[in-house]
C-alpha cells in the first residue's frame, strides 16, 4: 500500500511540475507581446483588426475580412506590410482571399519574424510578384525556441 501512495505522489508531482511549466510559459509568452499600431488603406473590403501584437524578434494579426462589394472576390490577396520605428519596411505577409461571397466575412491569423515591428499596414490587391511559400506560411513560434530563449535570459 506503501508503495502505491508513494507512487501516487510521484505521479500528481509530475503533474503538478507540468502544469507549473505550462503556466509560467504562456504567462512569460503573453505579457512579452505588446499591442502595436494597424492601418488599414481600404474600404472594400472591410478589414478589422482584431488583434495585432509584437515582440522584439516576431507578431501576430487576427482579424477578419467582411465583402462589402456587390460581388463574390475571388484571387485576391490581403497584403501585410510591416514596418519599423523610422518607417523602414521589414517584410511582407499574403492572406490569400478566394471565393468570399457577397456580405459574407473570413477570418485571418498570420504570424510573423520581423525585428523591430511597430505598426502594420493592410491593403487589398489583386497580384503579386516575386513571392515565395514563405510569405503565405503563418507558423506559430516553436515551444522549444521559446523555451530556450526564457531558459538563456534567466541565466544572463
């Protein structure tokens, strides 16, 4: 019976050390996002800007697109520009906006690694060039970089 208490007890600390992990990393993760200036350059569609926040090194934007036209948009591209404290223009995102129907809305989230990010710009358009797979990609930031980037700033 020993033996099975003493187990029990290994088992909930585990548990425990687990939960602690998890909470200090989401913790440490959203207070180290600061919310930054959107701008949106168009009226049709409609753009909001739910969420849009930065770290020194990456950031976020949420939000959705509303088709306020009298037509279905089709081929179209949200383009996400991202800018730094002098205005000097760090990268670009597309969210790719295809058969969104008349009155009807999409939701978009795209991450991004731009250093020194302080406002976004969005515009709507109907090509683009020079464009590679990475534009498109909206990857969360791994566990693992973030754990080890809180692991060396507490030991420095």
């Amino acid at each position: 019976m020993s033996r099975l208490k003493r187990f029990l007890n290994y088992a909930l600390a585990i548990a425990g050390l687990w939960l602690l992990t998890n909470l200090v990393v989401y913790v440490s993760i959203n207070s180290s996002y600061k919310t930054i200036e959107s701008r949106v350059h168009c009226i049709a569609p409609e753009i909001i800007v739910a969420e849009n926040r930065a770290t020194h090194i990456s950031g976020i934007t949420t939000g959705k697109i509303i088709n306020n036209t009298d037509t279905t948009i089709n081929n179209q591209y949200l383009k996400i520009d991202v800018y730094s404290t002098n205005d000097i223009k760090l990268g670009t995102k597309y969210v790719k906006i295809d058969n969104l129907e008349q009155k009807a809305s999409m939701d978009f989230k795209m991450w991004y690694k731009f250093t020194g990010a302080k406002y976004t710009t969005y515009t709507v358009v109907d090509s683009i060039s020079n464009v590679t797979e990475n534009d498109f990609e909206s990857k969360p930031i791994p566990i693992q970089t973030v754990v080890g980037t809180l692991i060396v700033l507490f030991f420095t």
